[in-house]
C-alpha cells in the first residue's frame, strides 16, 4: 500500500533527475525523469538491459554527459510518470546517519534536559547551549553511525509502526549520495564524491534510543532506527550540478497538513562535505551509499505529538522533490 503524492511530478532542481520505477508486475528499473513528469528508460537508452540505479553510479563520472545529452534529446522514448511506482532510488550498500547537527535542534534538547538543581533561567542556558555549539563546530567532529539498508524503503509508501515502538518518531534529513569512492578524503575534496542529493526521513523510536538494562553502552541505533520502512527515501536523485550549494535549503516536514519542521541547512553544525570527509576517514564510502547529515529542530518529541496510526507525513527539500509517508500500526 502507498500514499500517492499531491503532483507525480513534484519538482527538482535542474533540468532532470534519477529515479527507480517500476511498472505493474514489472522489475524496478533506473530512469531520467524530466520536469514535465517524462520518464526514460536507462536500460534501453544505455543499452544494459540488467542496469540498475547502483550500476549507474559506479559509473557515474563517466555516465554523466550521456545523462546530459539524454535530458536535452527530444527523440528519447519517454513514458509518463503515473505509469509507474516510483520506488527508493537506490539500493545502498551502507548507510551513514547523523545525530546532533543542527544548532538550534541541539540547543532545544540541551535546555529540554535541565540538571537537577539547575535554577538558571531559559535564556541562561540557551547562551551556554549556543556557546557549545560553536566550540563544537570549530574544534570537535560530527556524529556518525551506521544504518541498515533493509530500512530503505519508497517515498510513497506505507510505513508499518511496530507494535514494541512505544515513541515512534520523524526525522527529515538532506542526504548525500555517493558516486565515487571515498576513502580518506578531505573536507575540500569531499564533494566531488557525491553524485547527487535525494530525501530521506530517519524515523527513530525514542523510546529505545537509550539501553535501560546497561545505561552505560549507550545508544542502541540497531532498534531505535532499523525497522523496515523506517527510513523513506527519494523520490529522486538530483545531480549534484544541479542542486549546487546545499549551505541554504530549506527542509520541511508536515504531518497531517500541519508543519512541524521547517528549517535551513544554514543551521547545520558540519556541513555536507564535512560529513562525507569524516565518515571516509573509517569508512570506504562506495557508489550508491548514502550519507545523512542529521535532521532540524522539530522532531515530535520537541511538540510532544508522536506517530500514530494514519498519520500522512509530507516531506520536501528544496529543489529535491517531497514525499508522503502513511504510518500504519502493526497489530499487536
């Protein structure tokens, strides 16, 4: 089951983007998609009848001017997009989330959490907050962890809340999609990496973020965050030539027609290359991978107003594209 989109053709930046489709009982397949809603398949423009969206991105310094050519060429076989189910556009081999980057999503918590015996005022602690944070962007590291693929699902399609997630909640985040390999990069090389941007909601249940039998260990990601469905992905991937600078879009969440994110990538601690740098100082990044870069204030836990069943959540980044996101709750 799926939420269909307002528009099947929801709007990008630049003249195209990728996605992968399917038709009615069909195999997914890697396609352009134009502005007018126009989908070309790349297994017959590209002669591979086997390609898919990964193939293409280890491919992709080199597939890129003939992706170009394609957009512009008015005799390419295109199809409309409501022939299709759009599904995520790529099947990652690994996933990088991020926590903790946007400053004033970090100051909100840091204030929420106040100290036993901490009598200050609001606006004391706000300052305090703000001071670590901009000791932290000038001297200290992102946070990064893993993610499983097998969360990804489609922009359009239902999410299933299970029935043990007690606080099931939503994170919109910009992610950056990799096209080359990245091992060891540094800051100032690390966007030549990226192939391209889509949109990505880290749905996190609170409620198991934090281990109570061994406080100790700390976080346990592999539950709070790797449920199937709990990371909606695309609808597309927009080359990176085409977003350009991602220091000013604007993220927004809404849920059931009311907005609950709505904030700049201005507000990011560590930007997008910072991101993608750090994560290949451990990690060989590989085409196809995605890497989050953290999520704005906003998050349900900030309104006190977790998933329900039946909830619609509506997602969009700037020059991205939206999605929408239906929860279902599991029965128990």
């Amino acid at each position: 089951m799926s939420v269909k989109p307002e528009s099947a053709s929801a709007l990008f930046s630049g003249p195209f983007a990728l996605g992968t489709l399917s038709a009615a009982e069909g195999p997914a397949f890697p396609a352009l998609v134009d502005a007018e809603g126009q989908a070309v398949d790349l297994r017959t423009a590209l002669a591979d009848p086997a390609l898919t969206m990964r193939d293409l991105l280890e491919r992709w310094p080199a597939v890129l001017p003939r992706l170009r050519e394609l957009a512009a060429d008015a005799g390419a076989v295109r199809r409309p997009l409501s022939d299709f189910r759009v599904l995520a556009p790529v099947e990652p081999r690994q996933v990088f989330q991020s926590g903790a980057n946007y400053r004033q999503h970090v100051i909100d918590l840091h204030v929420a959490h106040r100290a036993p015996g901490d009598e200050r005022s609001e606006e004391e602690r706000r300052a305090e907050a703000a001071g670590i944070m901009d000791r932290r962007a000038a001297e200290d590291l992102p946070y990064v962890f893993i993610g499983l693929p097998s969360a990804v699902t489609g922009p359009y399609d239902d999410v299933t809340l299970p029935a043990w997630a007690e606080k099931p909640d939503w994170e919109l985040e910009l992610a950056a999609v990799i096209g080359r390999p990245a091992y060891r990069v540094s800051p100032e090389e690390a966007l030549e990496y990226v192939a391209g941007y889509t949109i990505a909601n880290d749905l996190t249940d609170r409620a198991t973020v934090f281990r109570r039998d061994m406080p100790q260990i700390g976080t346990d990601w592999l539950r709070s965050k790797n449920a199937p469905g709990f990371t909606p992905l695309g609808p597309w991937i927009v080359p990176a030539e085409s977003v350009g600078d991602t220091g000013d879009l604007r993220l927004t969440l809404k849920l059931n027609g009311e907005v609950m994110q709505d904030e700049s990538t201005k507000d990011m601690i560590f930007g997008v290359a910072r991101m993608v740098a750090y994560a290949s100082r451990t990690a060989r990044l590989l085409p196809g991978d995605l890497v989050l870069t953290g999520s704005p204030a906003g998050n349900g836990m900030h309104w006190g107003r977790l998933l329900r069943d039946g909830d619609v959540m509506d997602a969009s980044i700037t020059g991205l594209g939206a999605q929408r996101t239906r929860c279902v709750a599991e029965e128990a």
